[in-house]
C-alpha cells in the first residue's frame, strides 16, 4: 500500500472519481482535487481554475477544439502551479484528459505517476459518428474535426503510465498503442443504495401516482437527443399508447440543454419530435419531468413495467446500471454498449436501435405480460453485482491498480 499526496483533476469533480479519492484519503493520504467552477467536495479539498478568456471566434476550424482544451489546461497549470509552490507535491495524479486539463501537469509534476480516465476516444468510423446519418450528413471535413478532438487528449495519454475504461467497448475504441496501457474498470454502482423498492409509488408532479399495478414505460438520459434514441423511443410510443390504453410514460430528462450530439436547427428533440408526432400522442399520458432528484428516478424505476435505454456506440450511462440494479426489465438497443451489460434474452433485450416497431411491440408486451420479464429482472441486479458492484469489484480493482502503478 503506497503513501503519496495524490491530486485529482476532473472538471467536474467528483465525477467518476469519488469514491476513490474518499478510499485514498482513509488510508492517510493527503488529497486535493483541481476542477472548473462546477468541481463540488465535502471531503476533498478542491482548487478551482478559472478562464482569462474564451476561444477565438478567427480560428482554423480544426483547431477549435484542441485551442478550447489548452485553455483550459493553462488555466489548470496556473492552479497546479500554485499548489507545487505551497508545497504539495503529488507523486500520484489520477485525471480525466476530456477538457484539457491534464495536457501539462507531467511538465509541472515531472516524477508523478499518471493514470488516466480512458472514457471515450473519438473515431469517425466505429463510434457514434456516422451511425444515425438521419440528421447530420458526416461530411469528409466533419470526419476530420472528429479525429481534432483528440489532440489534447492523445498528448496526455502517450504520456500516462495507466489509462483506466470504464467498459470493454469504450476501451476498444482507442489505438493498440494506447490499449497496452490499459485495463477495464467501471466506477462501478452501489448497489447497497441502490436496489429494488418494493410496494414505492411515483407522485408525478401535477399528475397521476403511480405504482407497480400499472403499466409504466421509463426513459432517463441527461438530454433527450438522438444519440442516446430519443427519436426512436419517441416514435415507438403512439403504437404502445393505442395498445395499451393505460400505459403511463415517464420520461426524465433536460429536454432544452444540450446533450453530447448534434443540436436541431428548429429547436430542442423533445419539440422537434412532439411536432412530428402531433395528433399520434395521448400526451396527458406522456410526463416530462425535467431534472429530478436521485431518489425520485429510483422510484421511477421501481414502479417500471419496462425500462427504455438506447445509445449510439457511446459512453454507457450510469443510469442504465442502475434500472438493472433496481431489478428493471431493460429493454436496449443492440450496440456496442449495452452489450458490455445485457445479454438479450437472458438479463434483458436488445433490439435493432433502427427498428422502431420493434421497440413498441417489447414495451407492448412488457406491460400486458409482465411477468414473463422477472427472470430477466433478477439476473439484471445479479450482473451488476458480479460486474459492476463498487464496494466489491470496482474499488478493489481501482485500488489495486494506483498500487500497481506506485510500486513499478
């Protein structure tokens, strides 16, 4: 077991590495964390950077982003600076690269040891470019500004001595070189919190409660959007609303911010798709809900009669962990993802993310029979256990990685 200072750099830390920041500090270590204005601890001592200016609007465009990510990480150095100049020195740095903030802390701290969050490495072929060309026609010149994203990125990965991926999929995105120094560890779920709620109910605001007696669709992502199947989903539901005539959907989510892909030039997807759907829909049966607390999307998952999560091949979402670790039957599209988690017909289904009839016949059939969906239920939470448990997989092997990496 190594003692070190260790510095956290996240832009939004905690983000994926809480729990291992709180490990570290029980064992004796001296912590800090470097973040954005967003960065929020109660236990870690956080240092915040702040920009002295915005990206340029005279730019290559190519160049946007690479320029975005070292603004960021000048400011980060400015911060890094300042903590090597009142003492502290980390021989561990544990960071997320996604913004930039990482790209000079090996110049600033030459003889710290550097793990990496290895989340996603953009491609224009194999990831989610170019898989739905519905509303974005990828141009050679886009597919170019995708393999810029990674410039930042890549000059802090080459010089890392671990990248950690939260899934096989996300991993197998990056190049071979990069892929020697990497292992597969998920920040894992805490399924002591989170785990099924029996006899819970659902108070929609200014709408009906809901409960386990009914027939209730979920979908939860951050943003409604076409990556994550919004599109898809939305167009499945006026076959489940005739169908099933007390079918109540719930739908969490922001639907005007931005989400990871593309926006739509006639407003946000949640107004684009009511317009194309308008007079398909019973929407006093459709609730919006907006951003909610966690235990409110907890019993939402509860009273689920099936839980909805699509994505393009992209980072998998927590949420989708957690509706398995609640015992939801999960209803997914078939991509790279989701096939790190769910097995069709055995913890859930996967379908043909294209495959829009297909989708409204599952959650038909989950809320007239759903019953037959409890074997799939039960071996859901099971994999998350075995898979993806915090305390007993993903802790354990995170710790035992930063060990690894001290002691070599």
């Amino acid at each position: 077991m190594f003692k070190a200072d260790v510095l956290f750099v996240h832009n939004n830390f905690p983000g994926q590495f809480g729990f291992i920041a709180t490990a570290l500090k029980k064992r004796g270590m001296r912590c800090v964390a470097i973040g954005s204005e967003t960065a929020r601890s109660t236990e870690i001592p956080v240092r915040h950077w702040k920009l002295g200016r915005g990206s340029g609007t005279d730019i290559f465009p190519l160049a946007t982003r690479a320029e975005a990510d070292l603004l960021r990480g000048r400011a980060a150095a400015e911060v890094a600076l300042a903590l090597r100049a009142s003492g502290f020195s980390p021989k561990l740095i544990v960071g997320h690269p996604g913004w930039g903030e990482t790209v000079f802390l090996k110049d600033i701290f030459p003889e710290a040891k550097i793990v990496l969050h290895g989340e996603f490495f953009y491609r224009a072929d194999g990831g989610d470019v170019g898989f739905d060309t519905e509303f974005e026609e990828v141009s050679q010149e886009n597919r170019f500004s995708v393999v810029a994203k990674n410039l930042s990125m890549a000059l802090t990965y080459v010089e890392a001595d671990a990248i950690v991926s939260p899934t096989a999929f996300q991993a197998s995105l990056f190049p071979p070189v990069l892929q020697a120094r990497m292992r597969v560890i998920h920040e894992g779920i805490d399924t002591a919190q989170v785990q099924p709620r029996s006899n819970r109910t659902l108070q929609i605001e200014n709408g009906p409660k809901l409960d386990r007696s009914m027939p209730v669709i979920t979908f939860i992502n951050r943003n409604f959007e076409p990556l994550r199947g919004f599109h898809i989903f939305m167009r499945a539901l006026p076959a489940l609303l005739a169908a099933v005539p007390d079918a109540q959907v719930v739908l969490i989510g922001e639907s005007e911010s931005k989400g990871y892909g593309s926006v739509h030039k006639d407003g946000s997807w949640k107004a684009v798709m009511l317009a194309e759907l308008e007079g398909k829909l019973d929407l006093s049966r459709l609730h919006f809900t907006g951003r909610v607390r966690h235990d409110f999307m907890l019993d939402a998952l509860a009273v689920s009669s099936a839980h909805v999560y699509y994505t393009y091949p992209f980072v998998l979402s927590w949420s989708l962990l957690e509706a398995m670790a609640s015992e939801c039957f999960v209803i997914a599209s078939d991509t790279g993802p989701l096939r790190d988690a769910i097995t069709d017909g055995v913890n859930g289904r996967l379908l043909d993310f294209f495959d829009v009839e297909a989708l409204s016949q599952a959650m038909i059939d989950a809320c007239r029979n759903p019953e037959a969906s409890l074997p799939l239920r039960a071996k859901a939470r099971q994999t998350v256990i075995e898979k993806f448990d915090r305390a007993t997989i993903c802790q354990p092997a995170w710790l035992a990685l930063l060990d690894d990496v001290m002691a070599a």
